[in-house]
C-alpha cells in the first residue's frame, strides 16, 4: 500500500466513523427516545390494556398511600 492509499484508507475510516457517531447521537437523542418510548407504550397497550390499567391502579393506590402516610405521619 502506497502513502496515499493509506492516507485515502485513513480518510475514508473517520468518514465512515463521523457517520456512525452521527447516526448514535441522532438515536440517542431525547426526542427520538421518547418518540420510541410512545410506540412501545401504545402498541404495548394495545396488544394487553388490562395489564396496563391494573398497574396504573397499583401505582395510583401507591402515591395517595403514600401521601395519607406522609400528612398523617407525626414527625
């Protein structure tokens, strides 16, 4: 391999590299995430609603336990 094929070789690897990294941070951004978290969620939903709505139940019974603990609390 001659000098500018390496020096082409080495261009073309942090191109490729840029792109990726590119692509990861467009992924991992926080408008894309939740964009995928919505879709799990809804399709989730739909394939099994009553799971979802007893567990919104629990977590409801949960937060309001907690507060009639809390506000009844004598500390």
């Amino acid at each position: 391999m001659g000098k500018k094929q390496v020096q082409d070789y080495v261009q073309d690897t942090r191109n490729d590299l840029g792109a990726t990294l590119d692509e990861i941070e467009h992924r991992l951004s926080p408008a894309e995430l939740t964009k995928s978290g919505i879709a799990w969620v809804s399709s989730s939903y739909d394939r099994n609603p009553v799971a979802w709505l007893v567990g919104g139940a629990i977590a409801v019974v949960g937060v309001v336990a907690s507060v009639l603990w809390a506000l009844s609390d004598d500390d």
